[in-house]
C-alpha cells in the first residue's frame, strides 16, 4: 500500500523543518503557506529563505496556499504561531483525522491551550500535541532527536499516529498527558526569555542554572494545579524543552530575551521581528491563569514586568531580594517559594 501524504500547516522555520523531517523516507509532504510567493519559491527552488535559509528542501515537499487541498489527508500538523491557531483551523474541512499541533502557548485571548482551541475547531479530529527539545534547524538536517507525543486518544491513537511520524533520527515518546505537554511547551518560552534576560545582562552560568531549576518548579506549580501529571513535565516537553530554550541564542525567546538585558525595548523588539517569540504573547494570559488560580509564579511576573518596559536589572534585584524560603514543599516551607 502506497503511503498516504502528511500535510502541514504553516510554513516557518518549524512547519518547514518537520515537512523536510517527513519527508525523509520518500513520503509525499504538502506544506501550506499563507504568502504565494514563499509557495512559489518553494515548490520552484526548494528554498524556505525567509524562515529556513539553511535547508535545500525535499522534492517530495509540495507548497500550496490553499487549504482546501489539505481536506482529504487523514494525517495533519498544525505549525501556526499559536495565536493564529484557531483562525487557520477554523478555514480547514472538518473531515475526521489525526491533527497534530506542534505550536506551543496559551490562547491570549481566551486563557485556552492549543488542545481546547483545536478541538473547538475541528470537534471531528483526534488532537495529538507533540513537543519537546526541538530547534528547527537541527531537525531539518536530520540530526537526531527526541519528542513527546501526547495523544488524546489514548494508545489507540499512538499505535495509528506514532509510525506516521517517527523517523530514524526522531524518536516520539508516548504519554497520554495532553495538559502536561502543552503546559511545559508554553511555560518553557517564557522561562526562556527570563534566561536570556540573564544572559544579557551578564549574570553569569550560576544565575541562569538558578533560574531554570527555579522556573522549573514554577512550571510544575503551574502544571499541577491545572491537572498535568509531573512526570510529563520532568519529561521532553517539560525539563527536557526547558534546558534547551534556555541555553542558546537558536531560540527565539532567549534571543529576545537577551536584547531586553541588553537595553533594547520590548516595544522595538516586537515590532521588528518576522519570526514570532511565542513567550511575549504567552507570559500576560499566564501570569493572569497564575493569579486565578492562586500561584505565586514571581519568574514570570519579571518577565511581564521587563515586557512591560521595566528595567530588567530592577526587576532583577526584586527577584534576589525576596525572602527567604525553603527550597520544596514538605521542608517546612512554602511552596509558592
């Protein structure tokens, strides 16, 4: 039997990376783009220069503008910047399918994750989240990695989806947590833009390894308290994600991040930028599901407050100057720490 082309939606540096990615084995891949002249450049030169200038892209690789040509493919993944999300899927035909998203952040309009968005959208489709330590780059030539695939539909569903995607240098894990994966995958951007505040600044290892274990467990809070099973955010999507983002200027976050240390506005920063860093959007709605639910999540009340325009060295100090506190719940401490 013939194997069954896989589209995508979204033709960034991810969306493009994961169609090269599928590519890989002889698979027909039909990439969506919202520009004609990238679908153009695509399907004649095989080249994605604006958002993957690096990648001489797979013949297999077909680009269409049009999601109509998407309707009858039982395999789909969703590579949209996250607020955009629900926009695009609502174009898309509501014929059953597996719809994988792979775009990573919360809803700002409506406090949902990208699961929530999908389903009531496409109510027909099984929603699959795959996350983890991913850079486009590196996946787009083949160098191995490793991901979370969460499926909805329980292993039903992963004995269906997982041989579609998984490649010989990347390897999908399953969990049936959908919550835990997209929580880390969200909460991880912003964590991220904290690291490269640091980083800018010039804080040094110690206060970014301080802050990724401290960010960590402000994810876990987070996760807990809207029903993620920790040992989904101990996992790719969470841990694993998280050190990635935070420790190299490949992520977009970390490198707005670092500008915002360096002095440049938020304001400049985002106006600037073709690429979307998902944390600027992700950290408002998540610093107001904290206080609704009653988290004190103070990393990402900095990152709001450096957004916002505050100094980020001021905002640095009010960081080190709060109290002191045990480090885990069950040590006689708080832990809202």
């Amino acid at each position: 039997m013939s194997q069954q082309t896989i589209g995508v939606i979204g033709a960034g540096a991810w969306g493009t990376a994961l169609a090269q990615m599928l590519s890989s084995d002889g698979r027909e891949v039909l990439l969506w783009a919202y520009e004609a002249d990238l679908v153009d450049a695509i399907n004649a030169e095989h080249r994605n220069a604006p958002y993957l200038p690096s990648a001489e892209l797979s013949p297999n690789i077909r680009a269409t503008n049009d999601l109509a040509n998407l309707a009858s493919l039982k395999t789909v993944l969703a590579v949209t910047p996250a607020q955009n999300l629900g926009t695009v899927l609502s174009q898309l035909s509501s014929d059953p399918r597996d719809l994988v998203l792979c775009s990573k952040g919360i809803d700002a309009a409506t406090g949902q994750l990208m699961n929530e968005v999908a389903k009531g959208a496409c109510p027909e489709s099984d929603v699959a989240v795959l996350s983890g330590p991913t850079f486009a780059h590196e996946v787009a030539d083949g160098l191995p990695t490793a991901v979370t695939l969460a499926c909805s539909g329980g292993r039903e569903q992963w004995d269906r989806l997982s041989p579609e995607i998984a490649r010989p240098a990347f390897r999908p894990y399953y969990t049936g947590d959908v919550t835990g994966a997209e929580i880390g995958g969200a909460i991880k951007n912003v964590l991220a833009i904290a690291c490269g505040v640091v980083d800018g600044l010039a804080l040094g290892q110690n206060a970014r390894a301080s802050l990724i274990a401290r960010g960590y467990a402000e994810m876990l809070r987070f996760g807990e308290a809207l029903g993620a099973e920790a040992e989904t955010l101990a996992g790719l999507c969470g841990l694993g994600d998280l050190v990635l983002t935070c420790s190299s200027t490949s992520s977009r976050n970390f490198s707005l991040g670092k500008a915002l240390g360096e002095g440049q506005s938020a304001a400049d920063l985002m106006a600037d930028r073709r690429t979307v860093a998902e944390g600027a959007h992700t950290a408002p709605v998540l610093r107001r599901l904290a206080e609704e639910h009653g988290l004190t999540m103070p990393i990402v009340l900095a990152v709001n407050e450096i957004l916002a325009g505050e100094s980020p060295r001021a905002v640095v100090a009010t960081l080190l100057a709060r109290p002191l506190k045990a480090e885990q719940e069950g040590n006689n401490g708080d832990p809202q720490a």
